[in-house]
C-alpha cells in the first residue's frame, strides 16, 4: 500500500475505533502489574525493601535471594513511584505506563548525587533559560524524569540517584538540541550549544512562475530514506506557500539531499550545503500522459486512474497521482517528467468486485504518452470451491496474474470477487496465466495457477485447518507456551564483563537452541545487562541453550549454558576493529547512513558519522565492508587477528542516496 493509501487509513482510525468502542459492553479497570530487580554497585541485592506509592496508596514487598520483586493488582493511574534504600544509598524511579501487562524495571541504589554542569551559547557566552533533563544512563530505560532551567550564569545543578552514568538532553531556542553521557567521576558538565541553521528558498516552474504547494523534502547526505511522516510536524519537510517560498527551520549545517515533488509538475532532486544563501530551484518542463479506459463505465461503477513513478527508483519518494475517472472514460495527469518510467494502475469497483490493471509507461517528450487499460478480456472462467467429501464451501477469490518477482514489479491484473460464495463464473479475463487464491474460514489457503483459455470448471478442494490441541494451564511461574509445547522455566543470572574485567552496562542477552542462528529480535528469552554488569533471566530455558551477547561497543559473543547451570560468567574479547572513510564517487563524504560487515553468515552493522567515518568491532577474521542496502555497493575485503586495528575505507555508489537520480 502506498504513502498516501496509509495515511488515509490512519486519519479514519481513530473514528473506527471510537465507533467499534461505543456499542462495547463497559470493561472492568485494567490493572497494573510491575516487576524488576533491585541492583547495587556490588550487584544484585536480595531482601530489600521496595515501596510502591502513588498519592496516599503505599504498598510494600521485598526482593527475593536474586535481587527479585514483583507487585501485582496495583490501581490503574499514572505517577506511581518504586523505592528502595539502605543505608546512604538510595534508589528511586516512576513508572512510566498506567496499566496493562507486567512491566519490567530496574530499580538502581546509589548514594546521593548532584549533577553539575554550563550550558554555553554558540557564542561561548552563558546560555539563560536552557532546559536540562537527565536520567540514568543504564541501558534499560530512556525516561529522563529530572528537569531544571539553567539560571542567569548559564548553570545548573540535578539532584540525582545512582551509580550509572547520566543521559543529558539540552535544548535552547534557536539552537541544536545536544544529548551527552556524563560520568560521575569526569566532575563538571560544561557544554556548548550549536546554533541552528535555516534554508530558505524560491521555486518556479520553467516560466518563472511561482509554484504554491510543492512539497520539499531535506534528508542527510548518505541518509538511506526520507521521512514518511502521515501525522504530526516533519523538521525536514514542508510545502512552499502562495509566492512559492518555503523555509526549513532547525537545521544541521552539511550537506543535504533535496526532493521537490510539486504533484502537478515535473520533480527535482539534488543537493544543497546548508547554511548556505536562499537558494532558487527551477522545475523543469514536463509532458501530459492521457490514460484511456475501457469498456466504457455502465455508471455502476467508480474508476480511479494512478500514476505512480518512477518505477526504476524504489528508494525515492515517487510522484504519487491519483485522479477519480469521469463518464468519458478518459483522464490525462500533466507535467509528468521526461525520461523515467512509471507505473499507471487503472481500478474499476463496484459493489461485488474490483479489477485492477497496471501498465509500465516510460515516459517521453518526442511521442504521446498514452496508456490504454482494459478492464474486459476475451476469456472466462466457472471456478467451484468444495471441501475433501465434496461438498460446497463458501469463500472469498482473488485473480491475478503471476508475474510479479521484484519489489517494484506490479501485477498486470487483479480481480477480487468481494462476495462470498462456493460457485464464480468470471468473464472479462486476459490472455495469459492467472494465479487463484482462495480464503475460507476455517480452511487453509490453497491457490492454483491455470492458463487461459480454460474450458473446463475449475474446482478446488480445500483442505480444513487442523484442530490446535488445548494445553491445560501449567502451574504458575513453573512453565510458559513455545509454540504449542509448553516448556519448563528457570532463573539464570549471571555477569557480563568488558576484556579488562569490568561490568558491562546495557549489553543485549538472549536465549536461543544451541546451533541455530541468531535471528534479529527471536529469543526464548532476553534480558539487558545492570548497571554494574550482572544479568537476571527470570524465564530462562530448564535444557540445554545458548546465550548470545551483543553491545554497540564489542564483538557479538554466544556461551553455551547447560541443564540445571543457575549463573555464568562471560567477559568479552577485543575482537577485530575496522575503522575507516565512507565517500561517494566525487570524493565527498557521507555524513549519515550505515556500513555493514559480512564474515560468512554473520554480519554487523555501524553507523557512518557526520564527519564521513565509521568503526566497528567485530570477531577477528576475514570478510567484507559495504555501504548498507545500496543496490550496486562495492564490497572491501579486509581480514585482521584480535586486537588489531585495520582501516578499511568503503566507497558508496551513486543513487538517490547521493542525490542523484538512477538506482
């Protein structure tokens, strides 16, 4: 579904939603259950105290010998609050959600503390009025619930618990927002604020005339995508107004892939440096394409035409048309751009079926751009549905042709009977094979391919849907569902370490079975590293698995964990570290995106930086270096043993990435 198809989906939502709510039965108040672990400098801390509060509601329980707590039933209602301390140390933090399932927290003691810091205008001189928030900075929660205004000397100071370093996020108008981590020890925080930069400009078309309405969009160079916002305010996207003049404010200075895309006219892509003079983009002469469909509407129908392109550029933001077809069965979109190939979808519906057909147009300026759709083919089809004892079974039938293998490919024609029904004679069909899929309740989904013409009735048996078994409920906290199996549980902690012995913060652990591989977000179970480096799994696999560590910082680790182990022990190795430039063809950097490395089946990722470079650590060996997901990337070989460094330097090929126009 397009851009457009979806936000129209999500403006329609919420009215659906209140609807379907309001002929609901009321349901009882949802209530809020809350676990997590209590942890300290020196690990984690059994029979502690933790107080629950919200208003005058306290409630109280205490951890278990790993550090454990669990309060379930808590009254819905946002600004509970979870505590604990001993001795000088204390630890506090809210709860962000108000009701649903369990919700998971990390609860950290740590003596009091004051964060100290300056904020700096771009100037160098003392910033007024800033607004400072920080939280901890544990790898387990974004929440920054401490706030504060910097006074008139430009400084500030937060009170805070924990021995975690802090998240500090600092905005001021007319200037970069900046996120920093500030470790205790380091002393105080002095900052300075980037000042914001604006790109202004004027857009005409071919003649000079202001253009109103062209919609501008701004993406980092190297930046994979545009933003494809549906709700809510895009930074880097507007509409120029009735002078066509348009302003982005907020902006980073560096350099910028634009995109014009007036709807009416032929688009623009390229790049701009921002800060930079207001700049002056002129929007080139584009062609008519007239679309022609037919047979002609009995006035039970509604046609709409599309035109969707470019078609060789599925990682740009295509010029989306859509136009309703009147009774003369002829429409025609103007401006289209010269030289590139779209894609025109023809839809006729009516209250029983829609048929749709699509057409590949390489547009030019030396001919006429026009496209015939055909809703009427010379061919039928009678399709009976029954099931394995041969009796007649009611479900939904979608024809369509079976050509399509690519992203960007569309298919030719699509018929979709909307009513149910266990007998179909279908006429107007095309030359050419058809792909039949069929949806019934309580079925599964067969689909067969049959050539036209076809005399005979084609009838398909649909097979029933196994039964799943009912697995009785298991004892609570002895056992959860995998699968349709239900699969014995344990508690595992344990310690993840950096290569000089300390803990690690916020490194990523998950169960898997032992010799299957790592799948992005799949885990039996999962966990983030405390603070201070130790790991609670409360639903751990009881047989043999094996853990699988990553962190931004190191090599991704896997340890072996068998039946009955109850705590381990992983400290992580240096590994292999590539580093390195990312330019384009022209010897320009990128400065946003992703390389990715290839060792065999295994492969990493790191973000490429403002200043055009990279690093990454990864498992000593050999392998590749690319830019991520560009068509045509050059791959660079490197290999390397632990502990050393190599340089590997990657060059990007040309594509809307770099502003160009051909993928």
């Amino acid at each position: 579904m397009s851009l457009p198809s979806w936000c129209r989906v999500l403006r329609a939502l919420p009215l659906l939603l209140a609807t379907a709510a309001s002929g609901s039965p009321p349901r009882p108040a949802p209530r809020l259950s809350v676990e997590g672990v209590v942890v300290a400098s020196s690990g984690l801390v059994p029979d502690i105290e933790v107080r629950a509060t919200l208003g005058e509601q306290r409630v109280t329980t205490r951890t278990d010998p790993q550090g454990h707590f669990v309060f379930k039933g808590l009254s819905e209602g946002w600004g509970w609050k979870l505590a604990a301390s001993r001795g000088e140390e204390r630890g506090e933090r809210g709860i962000e959600e108000s009701s649903g399932a369990v919700k998971r927290f990390v609860l950290e003691l740590g003596p009091p503390r004051t964060l100290k810091g300056l904020v700096r205008a771009a100037s160098g001189m003392p910033m007024k009025g800033a607004k400072v928030q920080a939280g901890l900075h544990d790898g387990h929660s974004s929440a920054l619930p401490h706030s504060t205004l910097t006074g008139e000397d430009g400084q500030f100071e937060i009170p805070m618990t924990g021995f975690s370093p802090a998240t500090v996020h600092i905005s001021a108008p007319e200037h970069l927002e900046l996120s920093t981590v500030h470790v205790p020890s380091s002393g105080k925080l002095d900052v300075t604020l980037q000042r914001a930069e604006t790109l202004r400009g004027h857009i005409t078309d071919h003649s000079g005339a202001p253009l109103a309405g062209v919609i501008v969009r701004l993406k980092r160079f190297g930046q994979l995508m545009f933003h494809m916002n549906c709700v809510g305010n895009d930074p880097l996207t507007t509409r120029t107004g009735s002078a066509g003049t348009f302003e982005l404010q907020g902006l980073e200075p560096g350099r910028y892939v634009f995109f014009l895309d007036p709807q009416l006219h032929n688009p623009l892509m390229g790049t701009v440096e921002v800060p930079s003079g207001d700049v002056r983009w002129i929007l080139s002469r584009g062609t008519p394409v007239r679309v022609v469909l037919s047979p002609p509407n009995d006035g039970k129908a509604k046609d709409v035409a599309i035109l969707d392109g470019a078609a060789q550029k599925p990682n740009t933001f295509s010029s989306y048309r859509y136009r309703d077809v009147d009774d003369s069965g002829t429409v025609t979109f103007d401006e289209v751009a010269a030289g590139a190939a779209y894609w025109m979808k023809a839809e006729r519906t009516t209250s029983t079926e829609s048929r749709a057909v699509a057409r590949r147009l390489q547009v030019s300026l030396d001919s006429e751009n026009l496209v015939r759709a055909d809703f009427g083919g010379p061919h039928s089809l009678r399709l009976r549905l029954v099931d394995s004892m041969g009796r007649p079974v009611r479900g939904d039938v979608t024809l369509e042709d079976p050509t399509v293998s690519t992203y960007s490919d569309r298919h030719r024609f699509r018929l979709i009977r909307k009513m149910p029904s266990h007998a179909f004679d279908f006429t107007g069909l095309p030359d050419g094979p058809l792909r039949v899929s069929v949806s019934a309740p309580g079925f599964e989904d067969p689909a067969a391919e049959v050539a036209l013409p076809q005399q005979q009735t084609l009838r398909l048996v649909l097979k029933r849907k196994p039964r799943e078994p009912r697995t009785p409920p298991s004892p609570a906290g002895d056992a959860t569902a995998s699968g349709s199996r239900a699969q014995a549980k344990r508690v595992l902690t344990g310690r993840v370490e950096t290569p000089d012995g300390r803990g690690l913060a916020g490194a990523d652990v998950r169960c898997i079975a032992p010799e299957s591989h790592p799948e992005p977000g799949y885990a039996d179970c999962h966990a983030y590293s405390l603070p201070e480096g130790s790991v609670y799994l409360s639903e751990a696999p009881s047989g043999d698995f094996d853990l699988v560590i990553s962190h931004r910082d190191w090599p991704r680790a896997r340890v072996s964990v068998a039946a009955g182990v109850a705590s381990f022990q992983l400290r992580l190795t240096p590994g292999l570290t590539l580093h390195g430039r990312v330019q384009d063809p022209e010897g320009r950097r990128l400065e946003r995106g992703q390389i990715e490395v290839t060792m065999g089946k295994q492969w990493y990722a790191a973000p490429i930086h403002d200043d055009g470079t990279y690093e990454i650590r990864v498992p000593p060996g050999e392998g590749t270096v690319a830019v991520l997901n560009r068509i045509g990337a050059r791959l660079q070989p490197f290999s390397g043993r632990e502990g050393e460094r190599v340089r590997v330097d990657v060059l990007a090929p040309p594509g809307p990435v770099l502003g160009g126009l051909a993928e």
